[in-house]
C-alpha cells in the first residue's frame, strides 16, 4: 500500500496579516488542515495563502478557496495565493477564479498585491 503523501501548514501571523504556508496536495482528507489554519478570520485582515509546495487541488480546496475569498471580501478583509503551480493555476482559470483573486509569485509580492491593488 502506498505512503500517505505528507500534507503540512504552517501558520506565520504578523500583525492582521497571516501567512499561511501550505505543503502537499489539497484534497479532501488535507482540506480541514488548510481550513482550521484559516476559521478564525476575525483574527486577519490580509491573508497570504503560500502554494508553492502545493502540486495538486482537488475541488474541496478550489471551494474553500472560493468560499474564504467571498467572506473575506464581505469584510472588506482581503485574500492573496503566492506561488501557484501550473495544475493548480489551470484550476483556478477553469473554473473561473484566476479572474477573482490576487495571485503573486511569492509570498513578498502577494503581500505588495494586497497592500497595493491598483498594482
């Protein structure tokens, strides 16, 4: 029987900014992780999700996603991914997310994104 792959995240808070540094594929059985890191949105005004370690999204993450970045923005809090891979990238245009999100190739510009949208 194959090895579970290791799933990881990492939560770095600076102020009402939170950085969320995800390792692994996001699936059903890893999605609670990413979103126990992320359901105190009371606590974060900017939220960075890091996906550079991130190969795969299945369509329990795109919704979480999707959802945090609807709750979010009905805050007036903002959501920013840094580093998205290609396959996950392809997702997030498919279904139509690409258009709604900020998206920076790394942590650093994701947060310039959130601090400065008309970039």
């Amino acid at each position: 029987m194959p090895a579970i792959p290791e799933f990881t995240v990492r939560v770095d808070q600076r102020g009402r900014l939170r950085v969320v540094t995800v390792e692994g594929e996001v699936d059903v059985l890893t999605a609670p992780k990413l979103g126990a890191a992320v359901d105190d949105e009371e606590a974060f005004d900017e939220l960075v999700i890091d996906l550079s370690r991130v190969p795969f999204m299945s369509s329990v993450g795109l919704g979480l996603i999707s959802s945090l970045n609807r709750r979010l923005g009905r805050r007036d809090a903002a959501l920013a991914l840094a580093g998205v891979q290609e396959d996950v990238e392809r997702l997030l245009e498919v279904t139509g997310l690409l258009d709604t999100l900020l998206i920076g190739d790394d942590v650093s510009s994701a947060i310039d994104l959130l601090r400065n949208p008309g970039w």
